[in-house]
C-alpha cells in the first residue's frame, strides 16, 4: 500500500516515483491509455494541493486513492459529456455508452472505497490490496503472511459485507449482464463519512 512504500528517507522525487507506480496501473485499468498521463497529472496536482488539509490521523494511501478515484469518475463523466451521441469514434476510442458505464463504475467504486475503509480490519485489507490495489490474491496472500485459501476466504466475506453496505446505503440498478447500469443514493440509506463530498 502506498503508506508503507515512501518511507521518510526518500526524496520527494522518488516520493512522486513511487506514488506514480502504484496510481499508473489504477488510472490504466479504468481510462483510454492515451488519456492515463493526463489523468495522472491532475491527481498528482490535486494531490499536492490538498496535501496540508490532511489530518493527522488520516492515512495517506487511503487518501490518496479517494482523489484517485474521485478524478477517474470525473474524467470519464467528461468524456461521455463531450462526445456528441452521433459522434463517429476512431477504432481507439469508446462509445458513449461504454463511456457512461464506466463513469457510473467509476462512482460506485467511490462508494465501495469508502465502505471498504470502514469493514473490519482483515476484510477491509484483503479488499484492498486484492479490489483497489489490483493485486492477485496469491500475491496478496504472500504479502500479509497467510494462507491462498485464508485471503480467498477473506476476499469472499469481505465482497459480502460491502454488497450489504451498498445495498443499504444505495439503490444499485444492473442490466442483464449484471453490469451497473446506475447507482443512487438511498434516502434512508447509510452513507459514509465522506462520501459525499
């Protein structure tokens, strides 16, 4: 995770190196790849100037990773608003739909995120580094120190109580593939600090 991986004795310089690593694959996976440098900067540039508003207690990773997604969501969602719906696209490119589908992923990955901060340590870390972070559940499992089948059991119950979580605090619509289609808060729902900010 991104707090253990800039110790105290790096320069800034390879401070950002390092941040760049772990956001690159983050960024890769949910945007074109001729927009990931662009994306990149304005996390990075969101990141710097928000750097003196975070407390104290707050862990820098977790953080990071909110504004990461909170730009992804918001480059997608531009994305689809400016390509007209008759628009031609380039082989490259991603129709509008595919586009409004990934800014409403993208959303709810927000919500998911923060719900995953709040599950219980072990669930909350195995979502993390396996859902968030994109690592194997071997690779996962090696680096906490337990074993394949106790991070998929982690996994497993952990995807379950965060499905609990959104389905109290959002009205999640899926199409047939069971890809979501839409995502609202409920007005009775259970909201996480934050998440609507």
């Amino acid at each position: 995770m991104i707090d253990s991986l800039a110790p105290a004795d790096l320069t800034s310089e390879q401070a950002w190196g390092v941040l760049q690593s772990k956001l690159r694959p983050f960024v890769a996976r949910r945007v074109r790849e001729a927009d990931v440098e662009d994306v990149l900067q304005e996390i990075f540039l969101r990141v710097q100037r928000g750097l003196p508003s975070v407390r104290d207690g707050q862990r820098f990773g977790a953080w990071v990773y909110r504004v990461a997604r909170n730009t992804v969501a918001e480059h997608l969602r531009a994305v689809a608003r400016r390509l007209p719906p008759d628009d031609q696209h380039d082989a490259g490119e991603l129709p509008d739909e595919d586009l409004e589908q990934q800014a409403v992923e993208a959303e709810v990955a927000i919500y998911a995120a923060l719900f995953v901060s709040m599950l219980p340590s072990p669930y909350r870390e195995a979502l993390t580094l396996t859902e968030l972070e994109g690592l194997t559940q071997k690779r996962a499992a090696e680096m906490i120190g337990i074993s394949l089948s106790g991070m998929k059991s982690r996994v497993q119950r952990g995807r379950q109580l965060l499905r609990a979580a959104l389905e109290d605090c959002c009205e999640i619509a899926l199409d047939r593939r069971k890809r979501v289609i839409g995502c609202e808060p409920r007005r009775d729902g259970k909201l996480p600090d934050g998440c609507c900010s």
